[in-house]
C-alpha cells in the first residue's frame, strides 16, 4: 500500500500520473483544483480502496498539501497553480502547526523570477532578502496580498536582523574561493549591519557576537579570504601609503563599491583590522653634520603650534583627536630644528620597508629627538627653508588638508595677521580648543613671544626694537562659581558706565594723561589709579580698531575684600566676569587678568603686568580688576594702553553688555 500512496501511477484528465493523494475523484468544490482521474470507476469496492491511498473526493488540508508537494515535484511553472494553493490554505489558519511541520523541509514556495525557482520557509524573508543573492530571498513584490499567510501561517521573518547577514557570510559567501562582482557588492551590506551590531551594545557584548570574531575572516583585494586572528590585515585609509605597498604581500582589506571608509571603519577597527596611516611610519637616517638651525626658526614653531592645532582640527577632526592624544601638538611646541648634510627616509609597514624619495625636510613627533630636520642648502634661502619646515610638520601630523601651505603662509606673522590668515583660511577664530601637554590642557590662545622679524603692514604698528617680554601663560577659565550675584553684576556695569563717562568728562578738561610712566588720577569718589601713556602712535592705532567686544573694565569696588586678597577668590570673580564677556559676544578663551600692586602706584611697568593666576595668587590687591582682549593686552609687545583709550574703545560694548543684562538705559 505504501508504494501505491507514494507512486505516480494514478492517470489524470490532463495527461498525467500522479499520486493518489494529488487526484480528484472529480472536480472539487472550492478555489482549488486537482488534477481528476481518467478512469471511470464503477467498482465501489475499488473506489473505496483508492480513497484509503489519498484520492481526494473533497477539498482538505492534506489535499492541499499533497498537491503543492506535487506541483514542486513535477516543476510547476505556472504561478496561479501555487497562488491557489496559498489562498487555500490561509483559510486554515487554526491548522498552522500542521501546515509548518509539514512544508518545513520542502521547497513549496514558489518565486518565478530568481535564478532557483523553489524556496524553503526557512530561505525566504518577506521583505528585504534579495541581497542575498542565491542565498536566501523575499516574496513582497510576488505574493503582496498574501503576507497575512506567509508571515502567520508559515512563519517566515518579515525582515532579516544583523544575524541573518553574519549568517550569510558564513554559511553562503565564505564557502566559496572567488566572488564575483555581485557578491562583492553584498559585502557592503553585511558590512553596514555588522557595523550596527558593534555599534549597539547588547549585541557587541553578546556571546553571539564574541564567538563570530574568534574566526572572522574579511576578504582582500587579492581575492581571497583572510583570518583577522591569525594575521596582519589592514584597510586603506591613505591613498597615498597605499600607492607604496599595494604590489607588496601586505593584506588590504577590501571596501565594497559606494561604501565610504567611514561607514566601514569602525567595523574594522573592533575585528582588529589596522589602518594603513596608523601602522604606517617613516624612519630618517642621516648622514653628515647635523647642526642646530637658528634659533628663530624654533621659536616661531612653537608660537603658531596652537594655530596648526587649531587647523587641523578644523580641516581633520578626527585626526586632530588623535594627534592630541598622543601629545603631538605638544611636542611640537617643544620641537627643534637642525639643518642636516643629507636626509635618507624609509617607510615601512607589516614588516615591509619601502625607501622614499629624496626629501628636503622630515618631522617624526615619535622620535626621541623631536627635531625638524632641514637640508643645510636651504639654510640660505629662508622662503624655501621654511616652505620645508611645513611640508615637514604637515607629513607627520596631516597631510591632504593644506596644512604644508598654511604653515609657510603664517610663519613670521604676528597674532593680528595670523588671526586674519585664519580667517582667510575659513578656520573660527574664537573657537575654544584645548591641546593636552601631560596631565594638564592648556588652550591654544597661549601668548608667545613676538614674531622673528615684526613686517610693518600699512595703517599697523611700528615694530617694537628692544627687550621683548617673556611667553605668557593664561588660565583656564571654569564658568559656574557664583561669588558675584546677578544683581552686583549689573551694579559693576551699571558703575562702569558712569566711571566711563565721568573719566570722559575729566579727560575734555584737560586732565588726561601726562608722560609715560607718570600715573594720572581721575577721581570720582575714590581715586581710580590708571595706566601710563603709550605712544600717540599706539594710541591712534587703538583708537581705529574695532575689536569685537573682548575687553571690560571694572571699577573701584565699594569693599576690597569682595574682590578678594588670594588666588581662589580671584579665580572666582573671573569666572564669574567672563560670563559677561561672554554676554558681550567675546570669548573668554582670551582673557587675562591685570592687576594693581599696592607696592606700586599703578600698574606694574610694561610687560609684566599681565599674569596667570598662579602667578599671583598668592599677591595682595587693592579693590579692583581689569580684563582685557588678547590684542589689547599685548599690544606694543606688552605695552599697555591708557585707561582713557581703553574706554573710548571699549564704552560701546559696556553698554551693549549692560542692555543685554539689564535693559537699556
């Protein structure tokens, strides 16, 4: 019985043998037809037995069933045949489990137009699968009407998860030794859904995960599959390393068409796959004498340091990032310069070393030496010789982003030019950056000495000849101490105003400024103790400027021991203060704090009256503080201004800071 129910043997109408279970004894009521036995059957005896086989005399589950395994078997191509059947058995939805258990292994699905007609329950997706190529795929676009049946019934996955792309690697694509041009295409998704999964973590830390990256293999742009446990494999991320080890044996990683480096590198990254500009290091061996370089060039590397910083973090972030990191920006500020007889540089990466080209300059912030290194021809020519030093600092910290070319263009510029140069390059000037230098961050608005040789520009400042002022530091500023209430800042705005208009007023009289050096007192309650007189010259230059609201003076305060005798109380009242630079539209980053000695009568002489708080915390004060902007204050290289300029400057910006706390007046 048993070979006659699993036999072809039944003739049907339409010129066919099939099982029993496949045949009608006649034509079915219902939406779905099987094929009717060619043969009259009188006998009941014998019309009884071949219903005992599975002939079918009414429309049932298992009827279905045996006619879909039936149409799969005899390579059914016509799409209405299978649609029926799926129509049918959707009405028998309480009767899921059996239908599951018995289409599971069988491949009843039927899609015209992929290359593999047939599909199992378990290769199909109802949405989604078609990435997967021969692997697994989706029924949407086929069978739209019918996802009620294909998702409740059969119990297919609506859409794949990131799992189902780990599996496709490893169960379809790693089976096989060359891929074609589709395949590879299908990289970039399965690297777009394992870069979720290392981006999200309760997937990252699930065992799941952990197990697939003991023996993940990534496939190279050699053709073939790699193992990232058991071997050096890197990714191209520099067009220009790559173009020196490409015919080399190194493993490169390959990146699917239309999938950027920053949408796979993260990936990479986590299965230990290396960058090529991270492992990639060049070495320089010198010949000859090697001598220090004048001292000039050093100084004004460490004076724009803050401003490369600053560059390349705009232009490269991310590399910024990991250059300050590691310090890098510190050690050039510390770096020197030595002219050499000859350079002789060397790559090398993955064990590989590749000789350079001649170079004319090289900078490596991992060496021990921390020296720029120039060939010595160039020390005549100090256009190319400092051309040098940028192409010799941009290849070590960045290259692609102009940096060799900005260099050059604010080497020997003073602050007021390379804060233009800045914003010809399109860079922020008012930007808070921090660089790391060992466990502290200092910001890059740091005062340096003057430039090598100070260019007189037209309408500028004469050049100051003569001792120049040592490097200064500034503190970092912490907004959030309140020491001074809202309603004694406006207080000291409100008083600024009028000490402003009443210095003024003093000043019509004749009772401005005398020689410099000689201290003038304007009074107006209590003495007000200001700068010596500038030069007319500073004077009239400071007067032009239109400097955007950096700078505050504060007046004589009603009690001394509110602005506080110690460092931590001054530190208080500066934080404090800087928020209402920062209401006037400056940036705090720039601020200095100058202060009057009671030793003395007035402000200490010329260049040493500007201080970090460090620097004087520990000295007495007598009732008032007095912020500046950074051009303000190093002015004249350290020269200040008069109390009168510095109000007819900055009386504007008093009081636009006064309509934005306190409402006009």
């Amino acid at each position: 019985a048993k070979f006659l129910t699993d036999s072809d043997w039944i003739p049907t109408k339409d010129g066919k043998h099939l099982k029993p279970s496949a045949v009608a004894l006649s034509e079915l009521k219902g939406i779905i037809k099987a094929s009717i036995i060619d043969y009259k059957i009188s006998n009941e005896d014998f019309k009884e037995y071949l219903q005992k086989l599975g002939l079918q005399t009414k429309p049932t589950v298992e009827g279905a069933i045996a006619i879909l395994k039936v149409c799969v078997e005899q390579n059914e191509m016509k799409i209405s045949r299978f649609r029926e059947i799926y129509e049918y058995l959707a009405q028998h939805e309480k009767e899921k489990k059996k239908i599951r258990e018995e289409l599971k292994d069988i491949p009843c699905i039927f899609i015209p137009h992929t290359k593999k007609k047939y599909w199992k329950i378990s290769e199909i997706f109802w949405s989604g699968g078609d990435v997967f190529l021969e692997w697994k795929t989706s029924i949407e676009q086929v069978y739209s009407d019918l996802k009620e049946f294909f998702i409740g019934v059969l119990g297919i996955k609506e859409k794949p998860d990131p799992w189902d792309y780990v599996e496709f690697l490893h169960s379809y694509l790693l089976e096989k030794d060359h891929l074609d041009s589709e395949e590879k295409l299908s990289l970039r998704d399965i690297y777009h859904h394992l870069n979720y999964i290392v981006t999200t973590p309760e997937l990252k830390e699930s065992n799941q995960w952990v197990k697939i990256k003991e023996d993940f293999k990534i496939w190279c742009q050699g053709g073939y599959w790699a193992s990232v446990g058991d071997e050096d494999i890197y990714y191209n991320d520099d067009d220009e390393i790559y173009s020196l080890f490409r015919d080399t044996d190194i493993n490169l990683a390959y990146i699917p068409q239309k999938m950027s480096l920053q949408e796979v590198r993260r990936l990479f990254e986590e299965l230990g796959i290396k960058s090529l500009s991270g492992n990639f290091t060049e070495e320089c061996f010198l010949s000859g004498q090697h001598l220090l370089a004048n001292e000039e060039y050093q100084m004004q590397i460490s004076r724009i340091s803050g401003y490369i910083a600053r560059f390349v973090k705009y232009k490269a972030p991310e590399k910024f990032h990991a250059l300050n990191k590691e310090g890098v920006f510190s050690r050039l500020r510390h770096s020197r310069v030595e002219t050499v007889e000859r350079l002789i540089v060397k790559a090398s990466i993955g064990g590989y070393t590749i000789p350079l080209e001649k170079r004319r300059s090289f900078y490596s912030w991992r060496s021990p030496e921390n020296c720029v290194y120039i060939d010595k021809n160039l020390a005549d020519n100090p256009e190319s010789f400092v051309r040098n030093i940028g192409i010799a600092i941009a290849n070590a910290l960045a290259k692609g982003i102009g940096l060799e070319m900005f260099i050059p263009y604010i080497f020997g510029k003073d602050e007021l030019q390379i804060e233009q140069a800045m914003e010809d390059y399109g860079i922020p000037i008012r930007e808070r950056l921090k660089i790391k230098e060992g466990q502290e961050e200092v910001t890059t608005s740091k005062k340096t000495p003057p430039p090598i040789t100070p260019q007189k520009e037209k309408g500028g400042l004469e050049p100051v000849v003569g001792k120049q002022p040592p490097a200064i530091e500034e503190f970092d500023i912490i907004i959030g101490i309140d020491e001074l209430t809202t309603g004694k800042i406006k207080k000291h705005i409100e008083d600024a105003i009028k000490t402003f208009k009443e210095s003024e007023k003093n000043a019509e009289k004749g009772k401005v400024f005398k020689k410099k050096k000689k201290i003038v007192q304007i009074r107006k309650r209590k003495s007000v103790k200001v700068a010596p007189e500038v030069l007319p010259s500073a004077e009239k230059e400071l007067i032009k400027r239109d400097i955007d609201g950096e700078a505050l003076f504060l007046p004589p305060n009603e009690d001394p021991k509110t602005l506080g005798l110690n460092g931590k109380l001054i530190r208080q009242h500066c934080n404090k203060l800087c928020q209402i630079v920062e209401a006037m539209g400056g940036n705090p980053d720039t601020v200095n704090v100058c202060w009057m000695d009671e030793s003395t009568d007035g402000f200490i002489e010329n260049e040493q009256f500007i201080f970090n708080i460090k620097a004087i915390q520990n000295k007495p004060l007598i009732f008032w503080i007095v912020l500046v902007a950074r051009e303000m204050a190093y002015i004249e290289h350290g020269h200040f201004v008069n109390r009168y300029t510095l109000i007819k400057s900055m009386r504007k910006y008093i009081v636009s800071a006064h309509e934005k706390l306190c409402g006009k007046v």
